[in-house]
C-alpha cells in the first residue's frame, strides 16, 4: 500500500479513514471468512457422508423419508442461520465515513475545540449513521420474521420423520431403537448440511473481500520509487529547473495549477517562493519530490530528468519541514531516524539541538 504514488492516496476512495477501516477489518475477514470456515466445510462434508452410511444401515426406511424431507430440512436450518447471523447486510463499509469523520475530529480535536465544532461535527457523524440506522431497524423485522418461518419449516420437517417412524414401529417394519438412532443421526446432519451451505455468503464475502486486498496488493504504482532502471544519486550538487512544466492535480483535472511554468535555482543559492494559498507553492516541492508528474514539461535535478533518478536516493537528500509537522507514535530518536536510517546517534543528537 505504501509504495503507491500520492494521488492515489487524494482520491476520496483511498481516505485515510477508508484506509485504515479496510486495513483494520479487510484481512480480518478475509481470514475468518476463508481460512477458519474452510476446516468447518471439511468437518461437515466428512460428517454428512459418514451419517448417511449409518443411517441407512440402521434403517433404511426412515433414511429415505427424512432424505426425501431434506430439502425442506436444510433449507429451514440454512434460513435460520442466515437470519440469526443478519444476513444481507455488512455494515462495515457504511460506517466507513463516519470513521473517518470521528478519527479526522480527533486527531483535529484542538481546531474542533477553537472553532467550537464539536456540535457541528456530533451532527455530521449522527447524519453519517442515519442511513445504516434506518438499514438496521428495517432488517431487523425481516429478519425476526424471517427467523419465525424457518422455525415453522424445521419443525415440520421433524413432524413428518417422526409421524413415519412411528407408523413403521406400529407396523413392525422397524424396531424402535433403530428408527430413533437413523433419525437423529440424519437430523445431526441436516444440521451439518445447513451449516455447511449457510457458510456460502461468508465465503462469498470473503472472496470479495479477498479481491480487494489483491487489488491494493497487486497494483502497480504509477510512480515506482525504487525503479530498477533509474539511476541512483550519490550526491546533489543542488542546480533545479523547471522547463516549461505543466500541471493539474489529478483529483482536480479542472483546475490549472501551473501553465508552462520556467523555473531555475542555482546550487548554492537560496530561493523563497512566495504568494497566496492555492498559488502552487507546495506544489513546487511535491514535483521536485516528485510526489507528483507534471502533466506536461520537464523536472530537472542537476541536468537529470527526475524520471530517471531513484526517487528514494533523491529523497534522502532533500530536507523537507511542512508547515505542520507530524511525529510518529514513537520517540523523539525513532522520530528523527524516520528521515535517516542510518544516522549514528551522535547526528541524531546533534539534529535534535
């Protein structure tokens, strides 16, 4: 995920909530859907063609009538499972906004607080859950609905075996012993068996889901950092230019940011780049950072097309503090060796002075 370019990281699909929900329940799922059911599906399989064999030795009679009733047997055990368990409705990625709006409020709570959001922003987030809310209320009365009927099919599903095993006892085609023994056995197994289908949406799910790991895991980057065909810098002497550099965000193909911008800053000299919020500033540092490719024109680095050069050599050697730095949830030492791994601790020290 984090050798992808940033303009995958601005689309509204790959918000940093969205992100963090998909990495906090996507592999769960993908797990317990797939790898925790798969031995369930085995177990069952095993055990519904062991049952079979003994119910029909025991009596064959019985067997056959309760097999004939199967469909409706395991067809009221898979709907009972299905609605117990709200089937038709994973809600995780309809509360994936109103994660957002909750981690975003508190990771921002000092603005919230100055601004005297909190209100506004108790309001967003209740508006956010307002549609999973109504979802919620209207399922769970078809599920309870629902439930009552598959409880209905069961239990005659019972009635009939029972009713025949009880004509054959009178008739004395089958000793009682037997006739209850096949029964339960094949109940246990319509059990199985409904158990075994009702996995069939988790496992559906779970392919789904499964797909959309693989898609974050299987994409390649636009921008590859560590190309293997680019050339490693050593060293920058520091000559930068611009040549008639083109650019639009790509989450904002509307807007211009620059229209055959020159640009040049020679080694050795300082250059502030000044002018109003939106006028491109920052922009400037993230196509020399290559966080972003022009949409036209040229990058250069001391003469070299920053297409060519190793993006993570390149980026050693350039210092970058943001207006609003973010520290990691770690040490002040691990925080500094973020930019340099290989710092000594006599520079990390001298760097925190």
């Amino acid at each position: 995920m984090l050798s992808n370019e940033i303009a995958w990281f601005d689309k509204d699909e790959n918000s940093t909530g969205s992100l963090a929900s998909r990495l906090a329940t996507d592999a769960t799922l993908v797990r317990s859907a797939l790898a925790d059911r798969i031995s369930t599906v085995i177990q069952n399989i095993a055990l519904a063609v062991t049952a079979f064999v003994i119910a029909f030795v025991l009596s064959w009679r019985i067997a056959a009538v309760v097999v004939a009733t199967f469909p409706l047997l395991v067809g009221a055990n898979i709907a009972e499972q299905l609605f117990l368990k709200g089937f038709g409705g994973d809600y995780v990625r309809a509360y994936y906004r109103a994660t957002e709006i909750a981690r975003e409020a508190i990771a921002n709570i000092r603005t919230v607080a100055a601004f005297g959001a909190e209100e506004r922003i108790t309001a967003k987030f209740a508006s956010e859950l307002h549609k999973p809310k109504k979802r919620a209320l209207l399922r769970g009365n078809i599920l309870g609905f629902g439930y009552g009927i598959s409880l209905f099919f069961a239990y005659s599903s019972y009635a009939i075996g029972l009713w025949y095993a009880s004509v054959l006892i009178r008739d004395k085609k089958s000793e009682f012993g037997d006739v209850m023994k096949s029964f339960m056995v094949l109940i246990i197994t319509a059990l199985a068996v409904a158990e075994t289908l009702a996995l069939a949406p988790n496992l559906v799910k779970g392919s789904q889901v499964l797909g959309s790991v693989f898609d974050i895991l299987q994409r390649k980057s636009a921008i590859d950092p560590n190309s293997p065909s680019s050339t490693t810098v050593a060293d920058v002497g520091g000559d930068v230019e611009f040549k008639n550099v083109s650019f639009k965000y790509p989450t904002r193909p509307d807007i211009t940011v620059f229209d055959d911008l020159n640009l040049k800053i020679s080694k050795g000299k300082s250059l502030a780049i000044v002018g109003q919020s939106g006028s491109g500033k920052s922009t400037v540092i993230s196509l020399l950072l290559r966080f972003y490719d022009p949409t036209s024109g040229t990058v250069l680095i001391d003469g070299l097309d920053i297409k060519t050069v190793n993006l993570k050599s390149l980026r050693l050697r350039i210092g970058l503090v943001q207006q609003e730095p973010v520290l990691f949830s770690t040490t002040i030492y691990e925080n500094i060796k973020y930019g340099n791994s290989n710092a000594s601790e006599i520079e990390i020290i001298n760097a925190a002075k």
